[in-house]
C-alpha cells in the first residue's frame, strides 16, 4: 500500500511539473521568437541568401539604431513580405549623406557624427552617389541594407516621410545570440522527459494494483 501511494504521488509531481514546463516553454517560445529565411542579398556579407535567421519578436519602439529587422511595407513591396533592413537612425535623428561622397572615406552622418559600418558590403556607405537628408519623423525608422549597392531601402522613398517606415510596421529584431532560444529548448526537452517519467511511474502504479488485487474466479462462486 504505502508503495503504490508512493508511485502515485510521484507519477502526478513529474507528470504534472513536466507538462507545465513542456507547454510553458513551448508558448513562451512560439510567442516570443520565430524564424525567416533570407531571400535577398540586399543584407550581403551579413546575412546571404538561404541562410536560416532567428528573429525576436519585439515592436518598433524597443529597437535601436544598429539592430536588424524585419518589418512590412505593403505599399513599397511586393506580396506583403517581411523586409529585413538594418535600423540607421530613429525618430528625431538628422541622417544625411555622405562625408567622402564617392571616396573610400564615404560615411553616412547621423545627428553630424559619421557612422562606423564595418559590416556594409565592401566598405561601401552610399555606392549610389545620391546625396540624402532626412530628418526621422517620432515614431518612425530609417532603414538601410548592408549591401547598399543592391538593397532597395529608405533611401529609394524619400518622398514618402523621408523613406522612413512607422515603427509599427516591425515584426522582430534578428538576434545572433541563440542562448535564450537554445535555453528553451532544453526546458522543452526536460519537460517531456519528466513527463514521460510521470507516464511510466503511472504504469507502474497500474501494475503494482493489478498485482495486489486478488483475480476473480472463473466461475460464480456459491454461498
């Protein structure tokens, strides 16, 4: 007897802590992050085409300059599918081009400060010898591809709020740090494994009863 409640006690605390640790993990991480595969080169060398990319899902008020995301824009591209660009400058910056126009000292300037791209394409800032200012609306983003050659970005609708895009259209921030995806997955992982160790524990209480229980006869038994 004191068996058998043993086994139970313990098949409910691993099956029950097991299943609130699979789905917890499993819901925080579907609502929390997801992945895109890149389809353009127009973030080359950083990102290349057919490279698998985890992304974050935050809103465009969480993310800053530097950071690359994926964002929508109906009304610029075709088939409403996510673009993944990278954040030059947020609302209120004065982003201008460029010091060193044409030379390979070309820098993009933001508030009057140039900016330091070691992961532009070839070292190339503008490469599209079209001088730009804009001043970012509040509320809005000012969007750049790494391979500013060949990506079609804020710099192409300056007539529309200065190429920018409200930060309402962002889906997530990539993300190269995998430790909290990868964190999950292990809780994903510990959780099923308790949960099975539950389900066996079960059995064992459903055979340990079926042993203690006497069988009945075959036949009626007379009185």
């Amino acid at each position: 007897m004191h068996k058998r409640r043993g086994l139970t006690i313990t098949a409910w605390l691993l099956g029950t802590l097991g299943l609130l640790l699979l789905v917890g993990s499993v819901t925080f991480s579907v609502a929390s992050y997801s992945t895109a595969t890149v389809s353009s080169d127009s973030m080359a060398p950083t990102y290349t085409i057919g490279q698998r990319i985890v992304f974050e899902r935050v809103g465009g008020d969480d993310v800053r300059p530097g950071d690359v995301v994926l964002y929508t824009a109906p009304e610029r591209y075709q088939f409403n599918e996510s673009v993944m660009q990278r954040v030059i400058a947020v609302g209120g910056d004065h982003v201008s081009c460029c010091t060193g126009l044409g030379t390979p000292l070309e820098r993009i300037t933001v508030d009057g400060r140039p900016l330091d791209e070691p992961y532009v394409k070839d070292g190339v800032a503008d490469g599209m010898h079209r001088p730009y200012e804009v001043t970012v609306p509040d509320g809005r983003l000012f969007l750049l591809g790494d391979h500013r050659v060949n990506a079609r970005d804020s710099r192409f609708f300056t007539s529309d709020h200065g190429g920018t895009v409200p930060a309402t259209a962002v889906q997530g921030r990539v993300i190269d740090n995998y430790t909290v995806p990868v964190l999950l997955g292990v809780a994903a992982l510990l959780g099923l494994l308790l949960a099975l160790a539950g389900l066996g524990f079960g059995i064992a209480v459903w055979a340990v009863r079926r042993r203690v229980t006497p069988p009945l006869p075959p036949w009626p038994v007379q009185a």
